[in-house]
C-alpha cells in the first residue's frame, strides 16, 4: 500500500512532448482495461453476495483498483513530469482482512482513485484522437506553410529592409525568435509562422489536464496528508516504545542472569571465610588459601563493577543522555595513550606482544577524545581476552578515500566463526560464553564500542578468519581543516 515516491523538485515542471504523446495514446487502451475490470468486479460481487464470495470478489476489486491507481501515478508523474502527492503514507501492521476492507470504504482515496480510473475510458478516447489526429493536422499545416511562404516572403523581405532591424517574434511559453536576414525569413516562414506548433500545444494541452486530474484525484490534499503524517509519527513512536520496552524486558531478563554466577562466587567464598573465622568446625586457612579466596571475591567484585559501568554507559545510550565533546582529535595521541596503557597488562597476563603502526603524518578526526580512547580501550583489551600466550595484537592506521581515517585492532587470537559475525556487535552476545564468563567479559563492550562509534559520525566493522584472528576497523570522519600530527 506503499505509495511511490514523489519526483525531486527540480523534475516537476512542464510535460515534454513525446512522453506526453505515449501518455495520451495509451489512455485509450487503459482506460478500456480498467473500465472493464472494475464493472467485473462489482457486477461478480453483487450477484455473488447472497453465497458470501462477493466479499472476497470485492477486496480483490478493490486491491487491483488500488494498484491500478499506484500505477497511473507513477505514469503521470514520469511522463507528464508533474508531482503527486502520495496515495498512503504507509499500510498499518497487523492488518486484517477486513480491516483492510474497512480501511478502503471509508478512505476518501479510494473513491477519488475510482473516479480517475472510471473517467479515464471516456477522456482516454478523447486524447487517443485528438493525438491520431496531431499526423493529419501536421500534413495541413505544411500544404499551408507551403503556400504561405511564396506568398508572404516578399511582403516580409520588404518589411525587414524598410526596418533596417530584426524582426522579434514571440510566441507564447517559447523563447523569442529573431529574424536577421533573408535566409531567417524563408525558414520562418516555410515553417508556417509558427504554426507547426500547433499540434504541439494541443498534445501539451491534453496532457496538462491529465496533469490536473491527476494532482486531484491520485494524491492526498494537503489536509489529509498531514494528518496522515500526524498519524504516521504516532505509530513509529508506538512501534519504539514497544521495542524500547521489549528492550527493557531483555535487558532486566539478561543482567539478572549474569548477576547470578559473581554474586554466587562470592557468597560462596565469603561463606567460607566467615566459618573460618568463626572456628567452630575446625577449618583452618593455610595464607595461600585465604589469598586466594579473597583474590577470587576481588576478582568477582571488579567484574560487577564493570558490569555498572556498562549498564550505565548502555541506559545514557538509550536515553539520548550520551554527551560527546566532538573536536578536532589527533588519533596519533590516543593510539599512543592506549598502547602505553595496555602494553603491561598484554606482557604480565598474557606475554602479548602488543605494537603500534602508524603513519609518519596523520590527519585529525572529528571524534571525541575520551570516547574515542574507550573504544581502543576495550578492542583492545578484547582482543587480549581472546588471543592465545605468545600472540600479536596490532593497532595501525590508514585513510580511506579522502573523507575517513580507519584505525584497525588485529590480533592472531581464536577468530570469529562466519556465521556469527553479523551478531557479536549484540548485547550479551558471547562467541564462546564459557570462556567469556572465566575471563570476565559480559558481552557488552562490543555492544558499547558501536553505540560510541555511530555516536561519533563514524563506523565499525570486523573481519575475522576462525582459528586465525580477528581484526576491527574504526571508520572516522576527517575534521575539516584537519591538519596533520
């Protein structure tokens, strides 16, 4: 029920002659075509009603009467280059039916829509002649232009001399045209002044009614149109309140659930501190053992820490609450604090190598620092998460076309299966969830990574080899004026 969309403005204007000719001679067949069809329609819906098949034979009526229409829209507006406001906006979801029957009775396009495609057989025949008939005027016209021109050139040639001056002739809706000299005149006049255009005002004239009719009974006016857009933004908001609640459900349903095993581990632990400071069943703590109880319940609570920040980057992110100082940022700075940053962490845990490539000269980005540094910050302590003892994480750098700067996190670590790489940018969506939960991710700091680099103007994708590595790249806007750092 999707209307088409309408021409740009710089395509409305005055229809062109041809189109305008195929148009008109066309109408005639049409109109024919959908003159007998709807009289079908409704003379089978009629008679068929008392044995209830009239009510499909009419919805099916009226959905061809609709097509037809979007049909003859589109026609008028390519071909008599005019525009059209649109015959819906869109078709409400979860239509039924009879609801869509309903909708159509009392929608006042329908009955216009009918209107244009009932006249379209009477005015069709008309335009169909009077556009056979354009060949036999032209054939006049030159037996005409053939006389007149013996006749009236030398009347003319004396006028032009006695002048000393072009003649201007002017004709309506045409640029003026000027006569020099004698060889001006004679392709003037054996042209019939002007004449010859005749036939072509009278094809732009028949389609300049079909224009009219057209903007009358193929598009909304301007009235019910904006109700219509009225409605229309009423039910995109509905539509995103509802996914913002499902949103919401999900969310509740999944931290709950990632809640349970930190929480669990450290009521478990803490449990067993307690009946060992209490002593009343003999257990005993060797410092090792107590060490490692307490490294495990700091371990625990650093991820449900995390696990806050997260949430609360993901709730400004779905409020419209992110604030972003975006500016003129060197990337060459913030590759350079992130690597010094994480260069310890990737040798202790992991014996990483972690190194940095980057171009002698870099162009700035529009980007916000801090927000910036948080997505290097969590690519690459991701990929550490994931890339084997002994592996290679890389951060380098290179300009795409002249309007983006990529920035690419590659690591040799344990890969991405294919069939899963349209989902990792998911909340909560884990490649390998066992080994997730032992090493503390949550799966929402991809999830954050992209909400920061749309929020930003840029774009994030990811390349992935299974069993070989993985590797992200950060598309980001030039600054205007950016100058090298």
């Amino acid at each position: 029920m999707q209307a088409q969309e309408p021409l740009s403005s710089s395509n409305r204007g005055q229809a062109k002659l041809w189109p305008a000719a195929a148009y008109l001679l066309l109408s005639f067949p049409s109109g024919i075509l959908y003159f007998v069809v709807l009289i079908v329609f409704v003379a089978l819906s009629v008679g068929l009603l008392i044995v209830w098949i009239g009510i499909p034979m009419l919805i099916l009526g009226m959905y061809l009467s609709w097509q037809f229409a979007i049909f003859e829209r589109y026609l008028t507006m390519r071909w008599l280059n005019c525009y059209i406001t649109p015959l819906a906006l869109s078709r409400p979801p979860r239509e039924s039916w009879l609801q869509y029957l309903r909708a159509h009775l009392t929608n006042k396009m329908t009955w216009k829509t009918l209107a244009f495609l009932l006249l379209k057989f009477p005015l069709g025949i008309l335009s169909f002649v009077f556009a056979i008939q354009v060949p036999i005027l032209m054939l006049v016209l030159a037996l005409i232009t053939f006389i007149l021109g013996f006749v009236c050139t030398p009347i003319l040639y004396l006028i032009l001399v006695a002048r000393n001056a072009p003649l201007v002739i002017r004709w309506p809706g045409q640029r003026p045209i000027y006569l020099h000299s004698m060889k001006d005149l004679v392709r003037y006049v054996f042209t019939g002044f002007g004449l010859v255009l005749l036939p072509r005002y009278i094809l732009l004239g028949m389609a300049w009614i079909w224009q009219q009719l057209g903007r009358a009974l193929l598009g909304m006016n301007n009235q019910d149109l904006r109700v219509a857009e009225a409605e229309e933004q009423v039910r995109r908001e509905q539509a995103k309140v509802e996914r913002a609640e499902l949103s919401r459900q999900q969310l509740i349903v999944n931290v709950s659930h990632e809640l349970r095993t930190p929480v669990a581990s450290i009521r478990a632990h803490l449990e067993v501190l307690l009946k060992a400071c209490a002593q009343e069943n003999g257990l005993v703590l060797q410092p090792q053992e107590l060490s490692n109880y307490l490294g495990i319940a700091h371990r625990e609570t650093v991820r449900l820490g995390s696990l806050v920040e997260d949430l609360l980057s993901l709730s400004r992110t779905e409020a419209d609450k992110l604030r972003l100082n975006m500016a003129s940022v060197p990337p060459g700075e913030v590759i350079e604090e992130v690597y010094q940053a994480l260069l310890p962490l990737a040798r202790k845990e992991r014996m990483i190598t972690l190194v940095r490539s980057l171009s002698e000269s870099l162009p700035r980005v529009q980007a916000d620092h801090q927000r910036l540094t948080q997505v290097l910050m969590n690519l690459v302590r991701n990929a550490i998460t994931y890339t084997p003892d002994g592996g290679i994480i890389s951060i380098s750098t290179h300009q795409k076309h002249s309007d983006y700067l990529v920035i690419a996190v590659a690591d040799t670590g344990m890969g991405i299966p294919a069939d899963q790489l349209t989902q990792i940018f998911e909340r909560f969506y884990r490649t390998d969830k066992s080994r997730s939960r032992s090493s503390g991710g949550f799966g929402l700091g991809l999830s954050i990574v992209k909400d920061l680099v749309d929020a930003m103007g840029g774009k994030i994708t990811v390349e992935s080899q299974e069993g070989e590595g993985s590797c992200f790249h950060i598309h980001l806007r030039l600054a205007q004026g950016a100058t090298n750092w």
